[in-house]
C-alpha cells in the first residue's frame, strides 16, 4: 500500500479499532486516493465502479471497508464475501491484505485457486468461512462439487475486471453472476474501462459510484523511463550492460512468451546474474518459491510473463525492464507501476525492436517527453532496426507448435501439466 500526504487520515475514516490498530502496526497512517474516494462508499453499501492502476493501493480500499462492515454487523453462516482474481498470484495477495487487516477480528477467511489440489481446499471450506477468495474456474468447480454455496454472499468484489476478461473468464463470470444473489453489493475495480466492462457494470451494478483515479503517470509513483532501440541480436547484450550499470538492488524482467522467460532465466543465472523465472506452466510450488524469494529479496532478478507477474507487490522495486516490448500501452502501465512505490523513485527500461512501431507511438503519445528514446547507443550505433530473420521465426514457431503437441499428448495420456489446470 502507498503512504499519502494528505490531511486525511484512516482515523477519520471512523474504521473499527481492531483495523485502525491493524494499519498503524504496519506504519500505515493516511489513505491513498483510491482508498480515500471509496472506503465510505463501500462502508455505506453503494456499489462501486472504480477505474485505477496497479499500485494505487486498490486492494485495501475494498478490503477494509468490508471488514468494517463485518465487524460492525450480526453474525452470520456462510459466505458473505466473494472476490474473485483473476490469477493464484494475486489471490494470494489479497488473502494476505485480508488477513493482516483483519487479524484480530473473528472472520475465517477461504482461498481456492487452481493448480493444486483441491482437498485442503475444501477443508478450508467446511470451516465456514465468512470470506472467499477465489479465482473463477476453481470456484465452479468446487460449486459444481457440491462443496460451494453462494446463496448468502452479500458482497461480490470483482478484482482487475479487465483482466479476466481477457484471460477468457467472461463465461465463467457470468455463470458466478448467475448463482449469486440479485441483492448484493458490487465492487468492480479495473485498470481500464473497454466496453465489455461497462456492459457488465450496466447490468450487474445498482446505481454505483464510479470512481477514477486519473492514470496520468504524473499522480503515480516517481518512475525514470527509457527506451531503447535494438536489434535481437545484441538485446541480451544490453540486458548486461543495463543491469551493471543500474544502480537497483532487484530487478523484474518481462517478457513475452513462457519458453523466453525460461531462457532468459537460464542465461542470466549463466553469466553471473542469479535469475527464477514465473509463468503459468510453472506448478505452484515453483511460483511461490520464486514469489517468496524475490518478495524477500534474496532473489535479485525475477523474469516473468504479463499474467503471471499479478500478484507481485515489492515496494522497494527499483527497476523494471520490458525485455519484450508489452503489446500496448496499457500493458506497459501494468508494468512500470510495480517500481517506484513507496515514496521511492523507479525506473523502466524498455527494448524496442523492428516491429514495436506502433506501441512505441503509442507510448509517446502517452508519454511525451516524460520518455526518454535512444535511437543510438553502443549496441546500436547506426540507428537501424532490422526485421527478425524469417528462418528463426519459423524454426521458433515449429518449436512452439511442437512443445504444445507434447502437451496435449501429455493430456491425452492421463497427465495434467500445471499450464493446463483450471485456474
């Protein structure tokens, strides 16, 4: 959660004492904006349609306020709050912001995603907990399993919305939707508003309060941004040469695909840069370790894809680097966001190659000069991009058409690769 110097503070938010002591034993006094703007809405039972960023401190601004109103309302069986995420990773964040703030209130909470088994998950379950975290395709299964009942929620909390749109978890939403009572309050936060969010919102959503904390990166964290052109050839080069000459204590490498983040891994670790990589094909286990390791800081470069790096919250982060170009701008914010928090100043670096054209405008439409391009530098001094060669390109893509051979192989036979599990 960001710190924020305003006049405001949680005290006069008027939450229960057991919270207010829970937020000053992790040094947290004032409210972010996001958190300012709606915690007295959700206190109050409105609906709320809230468009913010990573890192604006959008977990808190739903999960106090619910535990507020737990605690200051009559006991009762069964799960009254439902949050569905759109990765484990993230899941797993919100259980913990749920359980730091909530430690000294009486509430059980539950937390199922796919993955893994599903047995201490259904213990879990039979505690009756009053709070269920979740994401969408595990929650089915263990409904559809008899081991799921949704007739008592009272509140539906839809985290990063956008994003289990575009995982494909539409579907899944709308059958959730479907068996969850008609009179409820909903939370739907969201990074973006495309118009499948707002279609939603218009059918599932009494009356909210729309809530937008301005993506103008000039209100978020202090971040340096650079890009820098090259060719794919001398990219690992400069991937060197940045992380020696970068003053940063960790770093988190993106990148496009899984079977890169992997190799990108393996070289780093090679040359003297200890590295894990985080994707969806990794099991669990592997994820939180890597997740665990870099949280603490004994990991120093993390190299992960987009969906997989939800759920990564290290307020000191000093760099970001797009290894991989983001295929757009919106992606690219997601990104950027996890450095600079905390009152500390970031810095992203961004590889452009030959056929980044278009989100590179995008971004210095977005940008302006708050971007700093070098067209010219030692791993590019004559300013050319050149396309990939297309004989890589297809010795790449029969690689790929063959790993998922494999697998389904692999799927046909009775196995059941983490990458496959219903999330």
């Amino acid at each position: 959660m960001q710190t924020n110097v305003n006049s405001m503070t949680f005290e006069s938010l008027q939450l229960h004492p057991s919270i207010l002591d829970a937020l000053k034993q992790k040094g947290y006094t004032a409210p972010t904006p996001v958190q300012e703007q709606t915690i007295p809405s959700v206190i109050h039972g409105r609906d709320v349609l809230s468009l913010a960023q990573t890192g604006t401190g959008k977990t808190a601004a739903f999960a106090l306020p619910i535990l507020h109103r737990l605690a200051n309302s009559a006991s009762a069986q069964g799960i009254r709050v439902l949050v569905l995420a759109p990765t484990r990773e993230l899941a797993i964040q919100i259980h913990d912001n749920f359980s730091a703030y909530g430690k000294s209130l009486p509430f059980k909470l539950a937390l199922i995603y796919g993955g893994v088994g599903q047995q201490s998950q259904e213990q879990a379950l039979r505690r009756h907990p009053s709070i269920l975290i979740a994401t969408p395709g595990r929650l089915l299964d263990l409904y559809d399993q008899g081991h799921v009942r949704l007739n008592g929620v009272q509140t539906l909390v839809l985290d990063e919305c956008d994003r289990m749109l575009d995982m494909g978890f539409a579907r899944d939403l709308n059958k959730i939707l479907a068996l969850l009572p008609k009179e409820r309050q909903t939370l739907l936060f969201s990074a973006t508003m495309p118009d499948d969010i707002r279609a939603m919102a218009e059918k599932h959503m009494s009356d909210p309060v729309r809530i937008q904390i301005i993506t103008d990166e000039k209100n978020l964290p202090k971040i340096r941004q650079r890009m820098y052109w090259v060719n794919r050839d001398k990219r690992q080069a400069l991937l060197f040469d940045v992380l020696e000459k970068e003053p940063a204590d960790q770093a988190l490498v993106f990148t496009r695909t899984k079977r890169g983040a992997d190799r990108l891994a393996r070289v780093l670790s090679k040359e003297g840069h200890p590295a894990q990589s985080i994707h969806g094909d990794k099991s669990q286990s592997q994820r939180e370790k890597a997740l665990k390791d870099f949280k603490s800081g004994r990991l120093k470069i993390l190299v992960a894809t987009d969906l997989a790096s939800r759920g990564i919250d290290v307020k000191e982060l000093d760099l970001v680097i797009n290894y991989d170009m983001p295929a757009d701008a919106e992606t690219y914010v997601h990104r950027i966001g996890r450095t600079g928090r905390a009152g500390r100043e970031g810095v992203s670096v961004t590889f452009r190659g030959f056929d980044d054209a278009d989100v590179e405008k995008d971004l210095i439409r977005k940008y302006g000069s708050e971007l700093d391009i070098y067209r010219t530098h030692q791993f590019l001094p004559d300013g050319v991009l050149v396309p990939p060669d297309p004989a890589a390109i297809e010795k790449y893509k029969e690689a790929a058409k063959a790993a998922r051979v494999k697998r389904k192989e692999a799927i046909a036979a009775g196995a059941n690769p983490a990458g496959f599990r219903r999330r």
